[in-house]
C-alpha cells in the first residue's frame, strides 16, 4: 500500500490504486491477465515477514505480458528502518523501468515525524477500518486515530485522517447534537494538520473536504481541492475529490472527466463507479448512470446509498415498481427512508403519496430540510420547495445542501431541483445568496484541465 504511495509521485509512471491492485493478493491469475485487468505493463510482487524488530522484504518487477522478471532484491532490515526500506524500492522500479526522477526524491508523505512505527501500524489499521464506509469502522478508525497521535502528537497525516474520518462518520451516519458534534472534532484536528502540514496534498484535500460539508463553502472547497491536486496530480483520491468540487458547481462534465480518470487509475476501485453514475444521473445519461451503479454493486453489493441511485434512476424513467424495488433495498440509514419516501410520489395512489411525504416530515424535517425540499420539487411544488431550501440554507444543512454525496450531488446536480426549476428567479437568487454559480455557468479561472493535469 505504501510503495503504491510513493510511486505515485514518480513522473510518468501509471501506478494502479490499492483497492485494484489489493484484489489480486494471492491471486492465481496470470500476469498477463492481472496486468490487463489493471491496465498496467509491470507488476510488482512481493512479500514481508516480520520476526521480533527485523522486517525482511522481498520484492520483484515483472513485465505483465509475460512474467519475465526485470528486477529484484532483498532487504533485511530493523524493522524502524521500514520507512527507508519503501524510499529504496521506489528508486529501484524507477531504475529498472528507466524513469528519471528529475530531480525530485521520493518521499513518505504518511511517515509519523517521530519514525515511530507503532503510530504508522495504527495509522494503516485505521484507514482500512474507516473504508468499510460502516459506524464501527469510522469509530474504531477514530480509536486507533487517537492513539497514534498519542504517540506522536505532530503527526500530521494521522490529524488530516482523524478530521476526514470525524466529517464521514457525521456525514453518513449522526444527525443533530451528535453530528454537531463530529464536525467540531473534525474541524479541531484539521487545523492542528493545517499547522504542521501547510503544503501537504492531503491537508488541502481534507480541509476541502471539511468546507464543503460542514461549512457549504464550495468555491472555498474547490480551491482547496485544486491545490491538492496540483501537489499530487497522479493520485486517484485527489481526482475523486477535486471532481466532486466541480460536480456540487454544477460543472457536470469537468467532474464526469475526472471520475473516469480516476478509473482508470483505480479500475476495481467501488466508489468512483458511484460517484461516476451520480453524476451521470445529473446530467440525465440515464442508462450510462444505470451502468456505473450496477459496476459498483458488482464490485461491492453492499455499497452504501447505490440502491439510492437506483431509485432515482427508476423515478426519474417513471417507472414505480422498479423505484419502489430499489428503494426497499437500500439500508442506509439516511438514503432509505428518503428513497422509499421518493419512490411513493410518483405512483398512482395520491393518498399514500401524501401519507409518505407527511410521515417523513415528521421525521426527518427537523435534522435534513433538504431531503424534502426534493420531495416537494419530486412533487412539482415549487412554492414548497423553496421554502424547505430556504430552511436548508439557513440552518446550514451539511448532510445534503452542498455536499455531492450520492443521495443528490449538490443543489446544482440535483435531478428533481435544478433540471426542473433553474428558470425560477427564486433558484438564481437562492444561488447568489448561497454562492453558488448559476446552472450552466463556466466557471471562470477555476477549471484544471483534466488532460494536462494527469496522464
């Protein structure tokens, strides 16, 4: 996982993301059908053991077409030398694939200052735990969190990880005090990393993370996620984030771009697939929408909010039984009630469509203003709408107001709001107050193009 970190910021070189490559762990596939699946010309394998404070690692370079071996090598080392040991392997593969470095060394972006390996060990263990994308996994990513940074309070990495892990965990599952809550722990740990990483990539990625959930500051986002990846252009997560700052803009294409770029960076990877049909479904690509979300379901059945997406494809087509089908399926505990509520508007029983919208405002009203903002543009009453966009404006609704999670993407992504309502002087003046650009609008000087940008 590490190498593939530092590999990344070898100019020129393609390196597949983790979740791809981890697929193959003790794979019986040939290297030439490993190799195509990931879209890569060499292959990196290898093993490590650990014996007491000696790490041994083993690792050779092959080329994928036919498993020939182009490099490999040994080190037995203190396991404290671990840090080192990964710096020496990205020479090597660069060496053997004839790569100049121009200059710039590889370096450890996620190494505890302290070189404390226990902090490193708890660092790795959380994020694996915090990407089951479940509450336990982001409470217990948290818990080992903390306690690297107990033993290393300046690691800066590990403080960036806290606050995204703090933002998701508010974001995907607390609502009221609790997520309240979350996100002023979430916004503590950001500035503690802003202070001792100004100019780290993945600083910059979460502080944009945290403006656009917390705060609905999307331009101030987008700054940020630019700046990110402008520090760490081949790397898969920065393209995921910057192309949702453009997709809650509403530049719909700049975002689709990115998306697919950050496939095919990470061809196995669940979550750009989602994000991809999320906004696929913006742009009313329907049936590409539908492809994408299946692809992740293929990847990851249980993938939160995709039965969601679903849904809103079903709806969106007209077709109740399907929507009511897919709404059912969908467990999230925030993207369920809202879909099934969704999926009783645009059936034939008005009654129960009334009884769905009034029993989810009794419910969720209070905490996600938003959710039924949609409900109401769902059932074509914009003077009802705008008044629960209003009331998600003002009491700042994280959950869904500017943030492009899958339930909508955004107000400017929104399918059941702005397609249908953008010519309504109350969305322009909603728009301006809440700064966002009018449907439609360039952006001016805020675009990364996406081919010069990554490769």
């Amino acid at each position: 996982e590490e190498l593939i970190t530092d590999l990344i910021q070898v100019n020129g070189l393609k390196v597949s993301g983790k979740d791809s490559s981890f697929k193959f762990r003790d794979s019986r596939e040939s290297p030439a059908q490993i190799g195509a699946a990931l879209g890569v010309a060499h292959l990196i394998q290898g093993s490590v053991f650990q014996q007491g404070n000696r790490i041994r690692v083993t690792v050779a370079l092959i080329r994928s077409k036919d498993g020939t071996g182009l490099w490999s090598h040994s080190y037995d080392e203190q396991l404290d030398d671990v840090f080192t040991i990964q710096t020496q392997i990205g020479h090597a593969v660069a060496a053997a694939l004839k790569i100049q470095l121009l200059g710039n060394a590889i370096v450890s972006t996620d190494k505890p200052p302290s070189g404390s390996v226990e902090a490193y060990r708890l660092m790795l263990q959380a994020a694996a735990l915090s990407g089951h994308s479940t509450e336990a996994g982001y409470r217990q990513g948290i818990a080992l969190l903390q306690q690297a940074l107990k033993l290393d309070p300046n690691y800066a990495h590990a403080w960036n990880a806290l606050s995204g892990t703090w933002v998701e965990l508010g974001e995907f599952v607390l609502t009221g005090d609790a997520q309240r809550q979350a996100y002023a722990q979430a916004r503590v740990a950001s500035d503690k990393a802003q202070l001792l990483a100004p100019d780290a990539a993945s600083t910059h990625a979460v502080r944009g993370y945290l403006l656009a959930a917390v705060d609905n500051d999307l331009m101030g986002a987008l700054a940020e996620y630019q700046r990110a990846y402008a520090l760490a252009p081949n790397d898969d997560s920065t393209m995921n984030a910057l192309a949702i700052g453009y997709q809650t803009l509403g530049q719909l294409q700049l975002a689709a771009d990115l998306f697919r770029k950050a496939i095919a960076t990470d061809p196995l990877r669940p979550a750009f697939y989602a994000n991809l049909a999320s906004v696929l479904l913006a742009q009313g690509q329907l049936d590409a929408a539908e492809q994408a979300a299946r692809q992740t379901l293929a990847l990851q059945p249980n993938f939160p909010q995709l039965y969601s997406i679903l849904a809103q494809i079903d709806i969106l087509r007209g077709n109740v039984a399907a929507a009511v089908r897919d709404a059912k399926q969908e467990t999230d505990p925030v993207a369920g009630p809202w879909s099934r509520a969704m999926a009783q508007q645009i059936g034939p029983d008005h009654k129960q469509a009334d009884a769905a919208l009034h029993a989810y405002l009794a419910k969720y009203g209070k905490d996600q203003p938003y959710t039924v903002a949609e409900l109401y543009g769902l059932r074509k009453q914009p003077d009802e709408m705008f008044e629960w966009l209003r009331r998600a404006w003002m009491q700042h609704d994280p959950n869904n107001f500017g943030n492009g999670n899958l339930l909508n993407g955004g107000l400017l992504a929104d399918p059941f709001i702005t397609r249908a309502y953008k010519d309504d002087p109350r969305f322009a003046a909603l728009c301006k107050e809440a700064g966002l650009p009018l449907p439609g609008q360039v952006l001016q000087g805020g675009a990364v193009p996406v081919s010069a940008a990554t490769r």
